[in-house]
C-alpha cells in the first residue's frame, strides 16, 4: 500500500465544544458568493478534532488538520492555538 503524495488538508476554526475528553468539536466557517443572487452566504461545518493536551476550551479559535481516523467521528487533529 502506498502513501498519499499530496498534503494534509488544514483548516480554522472555532471550539463550540470541549466536553469530551481529549476530543474537541471545531466549527469551520466558509464564505462564498451565491451563484445566482450575488450575495456572500456562509457556510459552517462542524468537525470532531483530537486534542492531546486535554486544555483547548470552548470559544478558542484553532487550526486543525486532516488525519488517519481516530475513531468513529475523529479524522482531524488539533495542531494548533491560534488565540
């Protein structure tokens, strides 16, 4: 089995919440231009990233990054404390 050759996707967001353990949940944010009316409408994804330390709590803005699954809902992980 070969390696995937190309980067780990990385993406910013926001804990919403840290109630479980060394697992937070990241609200990821995306602005696009609607393709008929022309207005920019956000987008939010809500995505489960593993936290090794245990300390990122609810409200702190984050970069996280694609992973090997971790469990049933953890394929990304926290890389880093933006704030």
């Amino acid at each position: 089995m070969s390696e995937s050759t190309g980067r780990r996707r990385q993406l910013e967001g926001v804990v919403v919440s840290a109630k479980s353990a060394k697992t937070v949940v990241v609200q990821v944010e995306r602005r696009r231009r609607h393709p008929l009316y022309q207005r920019v409408v956000r987008h939010s994804t809500r995505y489960h990233a593993h936290d090794e330390s245990n300390q990122i709590t609810a409200g702190t803005r984050v970069r996280i990054e694609e992973s090997r699954p971790l469990s049933r809902l953890k394929r990304w992980s926290v890389i880093a404390v933006l704030d």
